[in-house]
C-alpha cells in the first residue's frame, strides 16, 4: 500500500466513510467535520500507520491533503 492509499484508508476510517475520496488539493474546509479534533485523529493515525512521528511546527503547517502526503514522504525518507 503506498502512502496515498494510506492517507486515503486513515480519512475513510476518521470519518466513518468507506466512500470518501481524497485529492491532493483537498483542503480542511472541504470535508464536513473536519475539525481540529478530526485533526488529531488523522495525525496520530497516520504516525501509527507509517510509524512515524511528526513535530507540533510541522503539524501547523498541514493545510491540504498534499502537505500531509509531503510530510509523510518526508518523514518515511528519514527513517
């Protein structure tokens, strides 16, 4: 499973959506209810996913669906 579709599962799974498809210029406001407690779940998915870790500076910076998936690639090319 490449990161996209991890990104893709973890969104699905937050908001209860088997249907849900993401694009990477999906911003926060174009999904209903995501909200800063939505925010949460889908990081610390995520790092659970990727086994992966992200800093409070860099989770600030995540505006689209795109930045998520940057960071992600980021933080696995680290490893």
């Amino acid at each position: 499973m490449n990161i996209n579709q991890i990104i893709q599962t973890v969104f699905q799974h937050v908001f209860s959506n088997p249907n849900l498809k993401l694009h990477q210029n999906m911003v926060t406001g174009e999904i209903v209810d995501w909200d800063s407690f939505k925010n949460v779940e889908i990081i610390l998915a995520c790092e659970q996913q990727l086994q992966i870790q992200f800093r409070a500076r860099e989770i600030d910076q995540i505006r689209s669906i795109a930045d998520l998936t940057r960071l992600c690639e980021q933080k696995l090319s680290e490893k």
